[in-house]
C-alpha cells in the first residue's frame, strides 16, 4: 500500500493535470489568435490596397508595422512579465489587443490602419511572452515541457496557416472583418483566462525597467526596415543606405544603454550560450522567409490570376498540416534525433518548398503549387517549435520571460525585415514595365528572398551541429 501511494504521489512525466490542460488550451487560444490575426490580413491585402489606394510600399507596411511594433517591445514585454507577474501582463496586454484590433477595422485611411496595427503589435509583444513564459514556468523542464510547448508552436502555426482560409471567407464578406473577428475572439479567451489562469503573486516594488533600451530598439529595427524598403527606389539609394546606417547606430546605443543600466533591457550575458543565439538567428530568418513568401503568393494568386480571397486561403490550406505533424510527429522526431538534426531537416525542406515556387507562371494550376504548399507545411512544423524549445533550454526561471520574448522577437523581426526585402524586390523587379509578365518576374525575383533566407538559417543551425557542444 506504502508504495502504491509513493508511486501515485510521483508526478507524471509526460501527462498532464487538469489544471495545466486548461492553462494550455487558454494560451494556445492567445497564441493561436496571433497567428490569425497576421494571416488574415495577409489574404485581405489585395482587398485593403484597392479600398484605402495604398502602393505597393505601404501594404508591405500594413503588416511590418505590426511585427515591429511586436518585436520592438517583445523584449520589454518579457522583462515586464518577469517583474509585475504573468498573469496580470497576459490579462492587460489582451485587452488592448482587443480593443486596437478593432479599431483598425474602423480605418478610412492608411495612416489610420498603420497606426492600429502598430500598436496592435506593441500589444502582442506583452501578451506573447507573458503567455510562453506562463508555459516554460508551469512545466518543469523535460519530456512535459517539450510537449507543452510543441502543442503550443503547434497552435501558433495552425494560426498562420488556417488564418488565410478564415481570413478569405471574411475578406469575402469585407476586409474590415478581419480585424473585428480577432476582437470578438480575444474577448472570449479574456473570459476564460480571467477564470483559469493562476496569479503568480509577482510584485516588481521598487524595480526599474529599460523603457529607454526598447525605444531604441524599437527605432533600430524601424529603420532597418524602413532602409530595406527605400531599396526599391534606385534614386534613393542613398536614402536607404542612410537609414540602414542610422540603424547600425542605434544598435551600438542600446548595447551602451544595456551595459550601462542597472536593470538592462537584455542580460547581455545570455548571449554567452551558443545554442540560444543560433537559435534566435534562424527563427529571425525562417519569421523572413514564411511572411516574406506570404506576402508574394497573395500577390501572384489574387492580383495575376485573379483568384479570390476564398479561393486564396484555401490554396495555402494544406500548409495547415504542421498544426498535425508539430504536437504528433515532431516530438517522436526530436527524441530520436535530437533538436538539433530536425530543425535543419525543416529548414531544408522550406528552402526546396520556395525554390519550387520560382518556377510560377500566369497559367499555373493549383496541382503545380501543392508540392510547396505541403513541403512548407511539414518544414514550418519540424522547425518552429524546436527551435522555440533549443532558444528557452537551459535558461534560468527569472529569465525565461527574457528567452521567451528573444525567440519571438527574432521571428517578428525577421518577418519585419522580410516583409520590407520582398516588397522592394517586388518594385524594383518591375523594372518600370506593368503588364502581367513583368510583375510575374518582379515576384520570381521577390521569391529569391525566402529562398536565401532558409539557406543561410540551415547553414546556421549545421554550425550548431558542428559545435563541441550543442542542445541536442
């Protein structure tokens, strides 16, 4: 009897409570409702340009203006989670993300929709680290957190993918829907987290937070980008190389402002860890390469073969298998593999998927797609929620909030700069022509982006597997 109860006393390694089941599938709901929220204002892009009269430029910044106001603040946003508590973080951030997400539903001009998806995105940067780092703290590290956690990536990139089919039949009804249903959504999962979700009981008396080193952050990677998409304009060239300087220089003021603050925006020694920063580069440049690719397939489907939104996000469906494969195959895989040697496999598989895209063409049936669309599908699930695993391992419980927002913030920041390559690429590949066959090849040169993008990222993490030590 004495053993049977000190047996049932041992908690399960790999199954989890009740309690954790439904702190899960609450954060899952939070994660899931993100990726959405990007994907289907992916698909309703065509339909924005024509209502509001945007160029090219300026719908790429539709959607980079959010993922930099997101990865801008990610990093303040986890270091904020780790002081005041991440319940309370998660709760609040939430409820602006409801409250922008709507109003952006509400814009009459661009400048208006650029404004709420900023701060749509500044909202997300709370929210998600507070809803990863409620996960990495609840699971103790090993066999349940891994699952915890890939279920969770899992969610995220069903969001990605399913939001384009969503994001069709509500573009069909208006474009606006798109940014009233996450508003409806985000409500219901505030409910229900208000509910099930335990308060930490953190209290920050007395703490300070690098609000300076975020701005500044924030500013680098606005002008980052800013300077990639002036690329397309050739006579402001040395606009563009200007802007990309003033970045560089902003990024030498925040590792000042870092080293020289009392409580730093980042504990620059956490990038003494060679696996957390090969890890946070090739989730910055796998971000840049899916919304980069997002991006020009919702061109070339709705805008050359004149597919509608529906028909759009039906087409990208199939990539949704990762929401499958990331919780059923890609825990079997990592065990018996190691991180390490699948999320090279997926990154390979996402740079064949895009280079299968190259061959595109304006008489182009669904058949000659499928291969990239499910190649796509299975690389995002081998990849994504491993390298978020490899870039949170190891990392001490009053730093995951930090680790947590690092990896997020590097997709963000990827998808930013991504966003801004293929949108230059896309205008400067025109070349001054505008019929069907010049924007065609504007977009097979756009699509050299991800491709790059997902080569460079699988020669980072083969250094890793080189690497005298690595997080297999």
């Amino acid at each position: 009897m004495t053993s049977t109860v000190s047996r049932s006393s041992v908690p399960d390694p790999v199954n989890m409570s009740l309690r954790e089941k439904g702190a899960l599938l609450i954060l899952c709901g939070a994660i899931f409702l993100e990726g959405l929220d990007i994907a289907m204002l992916n698909v309703a892009l065509p339909h924005i340009r024509a209502d509001l009269a945007l160029s090219t430029t300026t719908l790429s910044a539709v959607v980079s203006s959010y993922v930099i106001g997101y990865a801008g603040f990610m990093l303040l946003g986890g270091r904020i989670c780790d002081l005041y508590g991440r319940r309370r973080v998660f709760l609040a951030a939430l409820g602006v993300f409801l409250a922008l997400s709507g109003l952006g539903g509400l814009a009459t001009e661009g400048w208006m929709l650029l404004a709420a998806r900023f701060i749509t995105g500044l909202a997300a940067a709370f929210m998600t680290p507070a809803g990863l780092s409620l996960i990495t703290t609840n699971f103790p590290e090993g066999p349940r957190r891994n699952k915890a956690v890939l279920i969770y990536a899992g969610a995220a990139s069903a969001g990605y993918s399913l939001g384009l089919v969503v994001g069709g039949v509500l573009t069909a009804i208006s474009w606006r829907w798109v940014f009233f249903a996450p508003a409806i959504i985000a409500a219901l999962i505030l409910l229900l987290a208000v509910k099930f979700i335990v308060d930490d009981h953190r209290t920050a008396a007395h703490r300070k937070f690098d609000l300076l080193g975020a701005t500044v952050m924030t500013a680098a990677m606005l002008s980052a980008a800013f300077g990639i998409a002036r690329l397309e304009h050739p006579e402001a060239l040395l606009s563009a190389l200007a802007a990309c300087a003033v970045s560089a220089a902003l990024w030498i003021v925040f590792i000042v402002v870092q080293r020289n603050t009392s409580e730093p925006l980042i504990r620059l020694g956490i990038f003494k860890s060679g696996a957390l920063v090969r890890a946070n580069l090739a989730m910055l440049l796998l971000g840049g390469s899916f919304f980069g690719f997002q991006f020009v397939i919702t061109l070339y489907l709705q805008e050359l073969l004149q597919w509608t939104p529906l028909q759009t996000g039906l087409a990208m469906i199939v990539v949704s298998i990762d929401a499958i494969l990331a919780p059923t195959l890609t825990p079997v895989l990592v065990n018996r593999f190691g991180h390490v040697r699948v999320i090279i496999a997926g990154l390979v598989l996402a740079m064949v998927a895009y280079g299968l895209f190259l061959r595109l063409d304006l008489d182009w049936t669904y058949a000659a797609m499928f291969p990239t669309m499910l190649i796509l599908g299975l690389a995002f699930a081998l990849a994504y929620g491993p390298l978020t695993i490899m870039a949170t391992n190891r990392v001490v419980e009053n730093e995951q909030g930090l680790a947590s927002s690092l990896v997020n913030t590097a997709f963000q920041f990827g998808a930013g700069l991504g966003l801004s390559a293929v949108g230059a690429l896309a205008v400067l590949g025109l070349g001054g022509g505008s019929g069907s066959e010049a924007r065609l090849e504007a977009l097979r040169i756009a699509l050299l982006v991800p491709v790059a993008a997902a080569a460079v990222a699988a020669f980072v993490m083969w250094t890793t597997s080189k690497a005298p030590t690595n997080a297999r």
